[in-house]
C-alpha cells in the first residue's frame, strides 16, 4: 500500500477543512482583539468611586488624609502615594454643594451617599448627625466636625418657644394649653350630683361617668318610645348600659305619656317597648270580639299576657 494514499483526502474535503481553519483563525483573532478592548474599555467605564467603595467594602483603607506644615490636608491614596490637597473650611452639610464638599476631602461616592440622604428628606439639625452619613469614616468626622456649621433654620421648631413652655415629656405646660373643650370633653359628674332623668338633654347626659354620645342618644331615644321613665332601672333595658351609672339619675316627678289601649291601632301599639306584635294583635283581637277593654284584669285572660308584662304596663295605659 502507497503511504501516500493513506494521508490522501479528496479535494471537496479539503475545501472544507480549509474554510473551517480559516474561520477558527478568524474568530481566534477577533476574540483577542475585541476581548482586550472590552477589558480596556470596561476599566475605563468602572466609576472610580465604586472602586474606593469597594476598597471600603472590603475593609482597605486606600485613603489616609494627612496634614502638612501649612494647615492643608491632604488625601494620600496608600498604594500609589498620590497626593490630592483639600482644605478645611466652615459649611453647612445641609446645602452645602459637591465642589464644596470635594475641597473637604470627602470621596466623590461619599458625596453621592449625602446627596441621596438629602433627596430622601434627610436633615442634619446638629453637627453630631453628619455622623450617620455613611461610609465617613472617624477621621474624617473628627476633621470636619469643628467646621460644620448648621443653619438656624433647621433646629426643630421647638427651640422657638422658651423650654419653660413645656413639661418633662414635651407637651405644652398648664399655663401654655388652651381651654379645655367642654362640648367634646365634658367635665363629669362626681359622686352624689345627679341629672333628672325625664328632663336632661344628651350634653348633660354625656357628663355622666361612663356615658358617651352613643348611651347619650339611647337614652332619650328610648324614653321617647316608653312614654317617659318611671324608674331609673329602666335604663338596664338599654343593651350593654353600664350599671354603674345608674346612682347619677334622679327621676323628681314622672310625667308619663299614656296610651288608651281602647282607641290606639295596631301599628301604634306594637311600636311601644312592652308590647310585642303578637300582644298588639290580641288587643286588637279582643276589642274586635268582646268590646273596649276596661282594665288591666281584662289582659289577663289573654294567652301572651302574663304577671311580669301586665306589671310593667301599668304605669302607661288607660282606658
């Protein structure tokens, strides 16, 4: 066998071997020359500030700001020993602008860092909070803080007004705090005054300890639909009515509203508390069948009228 035939390749297949090297040195090129620029360019893109930040991150100091013989500071990047002189002067962190804060010796990222904190509606009402500006380190705050200068207008309104006018837990002292309002917060009743129940309106009512506006309009909604009360322990009747506010009512002279049960409807009889549909309905009833009804001893024969329900009908029919 011709040691030759055994390394023959066919011409198509060469063609293709060919273009396939030539693309693979083709690519190999392109992915030197783009990847080098990419790295170049992508360096010189990186903010050099997220490089300090970053060297903060991780806990190098690059910086060290020193002072010479003439007052000036200096920042002194540690690694490199370039210099960039700064001077000390009074400002304001408030309004203070980044050209001013540059020449302070702060970091163009620490700049960012107080700007952001401003934006947000952050304050510096003493010199102590430039403190919190993050990533200033203690050198720096201890260069800077006797050149801070706070502006009057950002102290808390509070130091307009002599700390005499205010008590230990800032409120406003006695002598400084309006009139108490008597019509929302009523004075309260004390122990042995008393109100006339069947009289009083809801202001009076609501002095009563443990009465609001809400047990207020109950109580006179109530003594509407009964006629008038004859006894403070009808107040009970009141859903959730607290009973120890029944020893601040008084009733002198009871002047109740009636009802002849010989004249009134159906609709108007079921609207009196003591009296339920089913009750109105046999009154009607036994009108209807056996005539006017002549005393409370005739609502006794009917099935829905028991002792308790003629008793306390009592005080408020007639015939």
């Amino acid at each position: 066998m011709d040691f030759r035939e055994f390394f023959y390749v066919q011409k198509s297949d060469r063609t293709v071997m060919f273009t396939l090297l030539t693309v693979a040195a083709v690519g190999l090129l392109l992915f030197f020359l783009l990847g080098g620029v990419n790295r170049s360019s992508q360096l010189a893109e990186v903010d050099s500030t997220m490089v300090d930040s970053g060297a903060v991150a991780h806990g190098t100091d690059r910086w060290t700001s020193r002072r010479d013989n003439r007052g000036y500071y200096y920042s002194e990047e540690a690694s490199g020993g370039s210099q960039t002189t700064h001077h000390l002067f009074p400002f304001d962190p408030n309004t203070a602008d980044s050209t001013e804060l540059l020449s302070l010796g702060l970091r163009p990222w620490q700049v960012r860092n107080l700007y952001r904190y401003r934006e947000r509606g952050g304050v510096f009402r003493q010199p102590k909070d430039f403190a919190r500006l993050y990533g200033l380190s203690v050198e720096q705050y201890r260069e800077l803080e006797p050149y801070i200068r706070i502006s009057a207008d950002q102290r808390p309104a509070s130091t307009l007004f002599p700390s005499s006018s205010y008590d230990d837990y800032g409120e406003p002292a006695a002598s400084q705090r309006p009139a108490r309002d008597t019509l929302l917060y009523p004075r309260k009743l004390a122990m042995g005054e008393h109100v006339e129940l069947n009289t009083t309106d809801t202001t009076q009512l609501k002095k009563v300890p443990g009465i609001g506006s809400g047990f207020a309009k109950a109580i006179v909604a109530y003594g509407a639909r009964l006629g008038g009360y004859h006894s403070v322990v009808q107040l009970m009747e009141i859903r959730n009515f607290p009973e120890s506010a029944l020893d601040y009512f008084s009733i002198r002279k009871p002047q109740l509203r009636k009802m002849n049960l010989n004249k009134l409807t159906l609709e108007q009889l079921r609207k009196h508390p003591y009296l339920s549909f089913h009750q109105a309905r046999q009154i009607i009833d036994y009108r209807r069948l056996h005539g006017p009804l002549n005393s409370l001893n005739d609502l006794s024969l009917l099935p829905d009228f028991n002792a308790d329900a003629i008793e306390r009908l009592k005080p408020y029919v007639e015939f």
